[in-house]
C-alpha cells in the first residue's frame, strides 16, 4: 500500500423511495463533479463504488485541509440535493484531527475529532 499524508473516504446513501434513473445520474455525474473539486488538491488516487444502497468514494492525496474538505462536500451538495444521505471522512497523519462533514440536502455539519494526549510510561 502506498502511503499518502491525506485520505477522504465518502458515501452517499440513496433514500429508499429513489428511482434506478435518479441513482443512474447521481453514478454518472459523481465523477466529473469530483474530479473538479479535489483539481487543487494534488490528488493521488481516486475510487469510486457505485452499489444499490450508496455509494461510496475514496481519495488519496498530499494534504486536506478543513476548508478544502467542506469545499469538496459543497461541490457534491447540487448532485444530492432532494435527499441522499452523505458523509465524508477527512484521515490525515496520525498526528492532526479527523474531519467528519454530514450533509443533506443543503445542509452540511462539521466535525472535527482531535488526537487525544497520551503520556509514554518511563
């Protein structure tokens, strides 16, 4: 495995009622809209999982930060604004906070989970 300073890992979970042709579109249009969001971000590697309940993503790239982060959850926000379901992780170094962005519709919150301070036994 090829380690990389920065991984998002997305998903955006379809409402149950969605039609084949709505989750048709959101899978043919995830790529473009992706690939112009993460442009600035010296991406690595992109994958992307179409599945019959979601769909899911990930990104490996050089650094992430949280701006950069809630920007690429604002580009995807037209895409799945009448109802999926999305998140995103941001992984950094082991060192720096996870980032955890919810959204809906128009709505995105924000989470930041810092490294907990631990003390080496002498």
């Amino acid at each position: 495995m090829v380690p990389f300073a920065c991984r998002l890992l997305g998903e955006i979970r379809y409402p149950e009622d969605y039609s084949f042709e709505r989750v048709a579109a959101i899978e043919t249009e995830i790529g473009a809209v992706l690939e112009d969001a993460l442009a600035s971000l010296g991406v690595a590697r992109v994958e992307v999982a179409p599945g019959p309940e979601s769909l899911t993503f990930e990104v490996a790239c050089d650094a992430c930060s949280s701006e950069e982060g809630a920007a690429v959850c604002e580009a995807i926000l037209p895409l799945v604004d009448d109802g999926p379901l999305g998140r995103v992780v941001v992984m950094r170094s082991a060192d720096e906070p996870i980032t955890v962005y919810y959204f809906c519709g128009e709505n995105l919150d924000e989470v930041s989970v810092e490294r907990p301070t631990c003390s080496v036994a002498e």
